[in-house]
C-alpha cells in the first residue's frame, strides 16, 4: 500500500495544484465569486488530503493493517466525492451534486479517525 498510496498522493497533489492555477487564472473571470469559492474549496480539501495520502502511506509502512489502509482509501474516496462533486458543482452550477459533497467529508473524518486508530494500535518499532 504504500508505493500506492505516495503515488495517488503524490498525484492528486500535482492536480490540485493544476486545479488551483485554472481557478486563479482561467475561470477567475468566468465564475461568479461565489462558484469560484466553491471551486477553491475543493482544490483546498483536495491538496490537504493528498497530504492525508502521504500519511497514510508512511503509516502503512509503520504500522500496517486494516487501519492505516483503511484511512488511504477513506481519503481517496473522500477526494473524489467531496473535491469532485465541488468541481461540477462550480463549473456546471448544478445544485444537485452539492449533495454528494457531505459523503465526501464523512470519506475524510472517517480517514484521519482510521489514521489515529492506526497510530494508537501500531506496534512497530523505530528501528
């Protein structure tokens, strides 16, 4: 899991940066304020939890097992839905993918909750 997890990290890393400068230099002018917002807003979430991801990585080579596996997928699942459905939302100004947003944010809780169990129940040692 962890090659996996650096690479999706690493990955969704160097879109959100991708993201954000689109935002900043081509839909600035295209969106309303508030939509950009929204769109910000995703590239926000999506650049903290591919930091999330390199966690999870590094924590499923320290303490692996359900839990740490478990929060790189929680926090893979929750980029899609909560980012993804941020940006359809922002560029297609559909309501109704505002409705997927909160599935996303319960992917990331319960991925920083599966990575703090991971760190309580881990058991290697520095070596």
């Amino acid at each position: 899991m962890t090659r996996r997890f650096t690479m999706f990290g690493a990955s969704s890393l160097f879109f959100a940066v991708a993201l954000g400068a689109f935002g900043a230099h081509f839909l600035k002018t295209r969106l309303s304020v508030g939509m950009l917002t929204v769109f910000e807003t995703g590239v926000r979430y999506q650049m903290l939890h591919g930091l999330g991801l390199l966690a999870a990585a590094w924590a499923s080579e320290r303490w692996p097992g359900k839990a740490s596996s478990w929060a790189g997928w929680a926090f893979l699942v929750g980029t899609v839905l909560f980012s993804g459905s941020l940006y359809v939302l922002a560029l297609s100004g559909i309501g109704g993918f505002g409705a997927v947003t909160p599935f996303g944010g319960v992917a990331f809780l319960s991925g920083w909750l599966a990575l703090a169990l991971a760190a309580q129940s881990g058991s290697k040692s520095l070596a």
